[in-house]
C-alpha cells in the first residue's frame, strides 16, 4: 500500500489551502472506518458493473433443487441428510437450512435454501453438489441465490443488439517507433507509479506519464509490451495508448493477488486466496482465465489450497505460482498444470483436457514447456526404495507421444533449463555417492532438435563443486555456470558446438575465484553481468564471451535486482525497499560505463519495457548487420550533436560556477577594503596588510597575578 504523506507534503497542501496548521489539533483526526480508508480505487464502480454477489447481501446463500417431496413426519429425516451433506463443504449459519413447505399439502416443495458464512463456501458448495446423485429419481441442481436476480432481469422478447459505428482504436505499439529508439521502464516508489524513457545519451530518465495510487500492490507488463497491468481489490486492470496510458480493460476478481499473461498475451490469468470460516480447513483458491482484449472469463478453477500446491517455484499461502505453465511460440494454444500423479493439459479452443483426460504420470513433482515447440519436459525422481530408477522424459503434445526419456540413478535433485530457442535442454542433475553422505553434480545435455535427441554427459572436472547459477546465452549455442564454494567459486563457460568438435560440449574458460552469485546474459547474447548480490553487496562484472575479457568491474552496493534492457544496449540495477538506504537504480553501458544513477525513497520495482519479436527476417538481420557501418552514420550523428549538446551545457555549467566564485571574490574585497581602517588601527597605525613587510618578535611580560601571605609555624 502507499505510504502515508511525509509532513513537509501536508504543511505544502496547507499552505496552498491557506490554512494555519498550528491550530489544527492533528491527534484528533480520524480517518474514515472504510476499507479504502477514504481512498477512491479507479476500480470502485467495477462493483456496480458486475453485480458481484456481496454487493445484494445473498452472495452466501444458495438454492438447492431436485429435493425429495417428503410428507411432514419425514421432513425431519431430510432436512438432517442435507445438513449432512452441506455442512462437510463448511459452516452453515444458525437457522440457514429453510425448506419451503406447501401449506396445502403440507409437504416439502422439492427444494431448499441454505446460508453459509461466505459467499466462498456458498461457490464451493454449489461446485461440489450440483449434479450430486441422491438416489436414482433425485439429482441436485444447484444454483447461487443472486443468479435468480440476474434470470428474472432476462427480457421475454428478444432485441437486436444496438450496432455501433466503428471507431479505430489506439495504436498500442506507438512506442516502439520513438526517432531515438529508446526504451521504456516502469518503476514504482512510495505512492507514485512512473513509466519513463531512458534517455541513455543525454545521461537522465525522459517522464512519460506518472500517476499516484495507480495500483494497489505491484505493476507487471504484458510479456510483448503492449499493456501494463495493475491490481486492485476488485480485480485487475490493463493500461495503454500511443501517447498516454489509458485504461483498455478491468478484470473482475475480488481480492485478487496474483496474475499471470499467457506468451501472446491473448489470455491473463488471476489468483485470490480466502481464508475459510473453519480454521481447519485450506485456504479457498479462484483462479480465472480472461480473454485480455475482451474481459471474458474462459475458464475457472476452483477448490482448496491443497488441491493447487503442487510444483512451481514460489507463491502464496502454500500455492506454488504460476500455477499453470503456457505453451510457448506466441499462439497460446496449450496450458498445463500438475495434479497429483497426473499432468493436466488444456487446450484453449475449448478450454478443455485434451482428449477430455489428463496424462498419468506417477509421483510428477516438475515439468517445464519448450520455448518454441509443444514438446513438455517432465521429471518424475525414484520411487520404491530406488528400485525404479528417476527419469526426465520428453513428451509431444497434443499426441503425448514420449519423444525421449532418460532414466537417472541415486539422484538428489533435479533441475531443467531450456535454451531460448528450444535446441537444447540441460538437466543439472545432483547424484549421492555410494555412500549416501554427500552428493556430487552432473549434467545431461539433450539436442533436442538432432535425430532421435541424442544425450550427452558433462561432468565438472571437480564434481563436489555445488552448482550455484545455470545460465544459457540466449539465442545462442554457450552456457555459464557458476560452481564451487562462496565466498569465491569459479565460473565456466562452455559451448555445445565448436569448429573442432561439432555437437560436442567443450569448455571455453573458467574465471577463477570470482564474487558472483548470479549470471545475467545481454538477451541477444554476447555479453554477461557476473553479479554478487545479497551477500556479496552487488559487485559486478561486465564480461565479453566472445573475446573471453573482462570490459568493467563495478559495484552498486547492496543491490537487489539486475535486468538488461531489450536490446542488449544496457542495464539496470536497483536497491529495493528490502534495504532501507539507498533505495534507487543505477543505469549502466552493455560494456560497464555508469551512465546516470536515481535514487527514490521506497523503491519497489524498476520493470524494462519487453519489446516483440522483430519482424525482420534472418537474412534481413543479417543484411543489415553487414552494412552497420553505413546505417550507423546517421546515428553517429546524432550521437555528436547530443555529445556537443552536452558540452555546451557542461560549458554553460562551469561558466556559471565561475562567475558565482568570482562575484564571492569581489564581495570579499569590497568588505576587505570597508574593514582597512580597522585593520590598521589594530596595528597601531600601520598601514600595510602584507605579512612579510613586519617582524615577529617574542616578548616576556610579567604580570602579577595574586599575593598571598602565609604564616608559617617553627617550633
């Protein structure tokens, strides 16, 4: 949440208010009892448009139908066998059972209403129930109380729906034809949210558009850059236009927490998490999946914190994010999560389990997709004691066809990194010795797009070394790794396809005793930040791969976090509020040079704009880079004019300075010749200020301080 205005903010506001704050008795303030605490949300009328549930009072309550038709002296019996059912999904209110009765006939009217404590449990009930099979005559249809409301508004004739003219929107990608082919960031400190340029030649960060309390939590972009999303309590929302950030759409999702877009951005994913009423019980996990352009929920999910735990890399109150993984390659056609002992695929036509089942896969405990193909890689490690041995396997959908496995043996753990483009996958795998006392590391290299996906072994030439970062070079056929023990482990890098050996893993160098934690490669390769953070208070190495030379080292004490740009052009690093000083962000030169540093209080994140794919071909690209020399006239042009720009102002800068230094100058000699006079009688009338024309000379003067007498006694 942002933080409350600093004092000097509110004595501003006051003075340009023209109140006397003195005479204001600040302690007797309250703020107002609200959740929002008197803070609109840009978001509030979302709850008007949606007709949530709590916003009529019933969203707890539900209607269940299909009841036995009972006489009076068996209405006790029902009304138990349903309090039965219902109050194992959670806590009914006191006198929430009612059960209509026809005053005639004096029996039951074949359905029910039930109240629970939250509108949570009353969705969970309704999931798990309608559709139940009492007996064979008798199977619930359960609905929410609220959707009545909704059914009864439904006009008895139909309308035609109003055409409206068709207005072309914004060109959402305007960004990316900026003359200076900059770049944009986002970052967010305190209560502010800023989107800027980085203006690199002219040292500073260029503003674009900034706005206070513009989300609720953290801000995410979409992973092609044309959105920017924010989170509030009724949901989410996204943000974008050609010259400014408009809001394009709201996502209806109460105490939402998490989200998540798919590679196209065709599709967003929320998460919100609800304590139960009965502590016992999980947390209550939604999940929606909206279409981004139009706010449609395709698909929910539902259920128990228990139910989503499984896998990821880290999350929220025991649920592991993000909890489903998409297919890559822009189409966002596949999407997948891990269940226990099975793997579950969906396809985004129908928002359905392909083949309307998921894939068995015994004790699964990770699997990541392809970045290019729809090929899954999945681990599974041993079983029975050892005797059934671990295994990765490589699985093609939609057919789940197993392309490869490779069975592992006396592993400890497992890790799985696919190559950017897909060619590869590595698999750090840790081993125990035959002792079972210590572990020792490996690496199994699939070529995934050779025939039959051949396997290669490598193993570290000292295999105690603890692997403490993995890192492919992105587009590329190199990878780092950071190995041995800290303070100082080594880093080697190493190449799948050399002149002398093709298809070979051969090593190109081992940097010695480094302090470097974490590897970070320039996006289109090359180039590579050796980082020490957290422990090692952010040093930093800037390294080119190709020559094998170090370009800089540098240090951002305590920093927390490093993102190159799109480009490859530069790199940022930052100290977020996990530190309480020097809260800010440094941008720095892909060879090292800093170029310009800004601090903020409560700093919390600095986020590059993501750039799409290039719509150049390969032979373009490479066309292009032939003749750098003659595209980059123009650009070193303007590199000159802004570089003598700079000078200018750097000149202007000085001068200014000078003239400052010289009119404190004069000012002192006016005061120094106001004082002559004084000086000289102090001197006894001499006239002369120059030290050198006098004679210093020591003199002893007696002075009589104190007399005393004192008689002393002889005896």
């Amino acid at each position: 949440m942002a933080d409350v205005l600093v004092m000097k903010d509110i004595e501003a506001t006051a003075s340009r208010l023209g109140i006397d704050i003195d005479s204001i008795d600040l302690d007797s303030i309250r703020l107002p009892t609200a959740d929002n605490v008197g803070i609109p949300s840009d978001d509030e009328d979302v709850l008007q448009e949606e007709n949530l549930e709590f916003e009529s009072g019933f969203g707890n309550i539900i209607v269940v139908d299909n009841l036995p038709v009972v006489p009076k002296e068996k209405f006790e019996k029902l009304e138990g066998v349903i309090r039965k059912i219902y109050s194992q999904i959670g806590v009914i209110k006191d006198d929430g059972l009612w059960m209509p009765v026809d005053p005639n006939t004096e029996k039951t009217l074949g359905y029910c209403f039930i109240e629970y404590n939250s509108p949570q449990e009353a969705e969970l009930a309704k999931e798990r129930t309608h559709g139940y099979k009492l007996d064979r005559a008798h199977v619930f249809s359960v609905n929410m109380f609220d959707d009545f409301d909704r059914f009864m508004k439904v006009p008895n004739q139909w309308a035609p729906p109003e055409t409206k003219p068709y207005a072309p929107g914004e060109n959402l990608q305007h960004w990316l034809t900026d003359a200076k082919a900059r770049d944009q960031f986002v970052i967010r400190a305190g209560s502010d949210t800023e989107v800027l340029w980085n203006d690199a030649r002219h040292l500073k960060p260029d503003p674009v558009y900034k706005r206070t309390f513009w989300t609720e939590s953290f801000v995410q972009w979409s992973p092609l850059g044309t959105y920017l999303a924010t989170v509030h309590r009724q949901g989410a929302a996204v943000w974008g236009g050609a010259s400014t950030f408009n809001r394009l759409m709201r996502y209806a999702h109460p105490q939402v927490k998490l989200i998540d877009f798919s590679p196209g951005e065709k599709y967003l994913v929320t998460y919100s998490s609800h304590e139960p009423s009965n502590p016992r019980d999980a947390n209550r996990v939604v999940i929606n999946i909206f279409d981004v352009r139009t706010g449609k929920v395709m698909r929910d999910f539902k259920g128990s914190a228990d139910d989503f735990a499984i896998g990821g890399a880290g999350g929220v109150t025991g649920v592991s994010w993000p909890i489903f993984k998409w297919s890559n390659g822009g189409d966002d056609k596949y999407f997948a999560r891990m269940g226990k002992n099975v793997l579950s695929v969906y396809e985004t036509e129908t928002f359905s389990l392909i083949d309307k089942k998921s894939l068995k896969v015994e004790n699964i405990v990770d699997f990541s997709w392809s970045p290019t193909d729809p090929i899954i890689a999945l681990f599974v490690p041993e079983m029975g004691g050892g005797n059934q041995p671990a295994r990765v396997s490589l699985v093609q959908i939609p057919s789940k066809e197993e392309l490869r496995q490779k069975n592992l043996f006396s592993v400890s753990d497992c890790k799985m990194y696919w190559q950017s483009n897909g060619d590869y996958l590595a698999v750090n795998v840790d081993r125990f010795t035959k002792t079972k006392k210590s572990t020792y590391t490996g690496f199994e290299l699939f070529y995934i797009k050779e025939r039959d996906i051949p396997i290669e072994v490598l193993e570290l030439e000292n295999k105690n070394d603890k692997i403490i970062a993995f890192a492919w070079e992105p587009k590329g056929n190199r990878f780092a790794v950071i190995h041995g023990d800290n303070p100082k482990p080594d880093v080697s890098f190493y190449t799948m396809r050399t002149a002398q050996h093709t298809g070979r893993v051969s090593k190109l160098t081992t940097l010695k005793g480094k302090q470097a934690n974490a590897l970070f490669w320039s996006p289109v390769g090359r180039f590579i930040v050796l980082a020490g953070l957290k422990g090692f208070n952010g040093q930093l190495e800037f390294y080119n791969v190709d020559e094998l030379e170090t370009m800089a080292t540098a240090e951002h004490f305590m920093a927390t976090d490093i993102d190159w740009d799109p480009t490859g052009r530069y790199v940022a690093t930052a100290v977020t509020s996990v530190h309480e000083m020097e809260n800010g962000f440094n941008i720095w030169s892909f060879n090292g040079k800093h170029l310009y540093r800004i601090l903020k209080d409560h700093f919390f994140q600095f986020l590059w704009r993501p750039r799409p794919p290039s719509f150049l071909s390969a032979e373009k690209e490479e066309e292009i880079a032939k003749n750098l020399k003659k595209y980059s006239k123009k650009y070193e042009a303007e590199d000159q004019d802004v570089s003598l720009l700079l000078s200018e102002q750097e000149r202007e800068k000085r001068r200014a300075l000078k003239e400052d230094w010289e009119k404190w100058i004069n000012e002192w000699k006016r005061l120094h010749e106001e004082e002559k006079l004084y000086r000289q009688n102090l001197r006894d009338g001499e006239a002369s200020d120059e030290e050198e024309e006098y004679e210093a000379k020591d003199i002893e003067v007696e002075e009589v301080i104190n007399v005393s007498e004192e008689i002393l006694q002889f005896e």
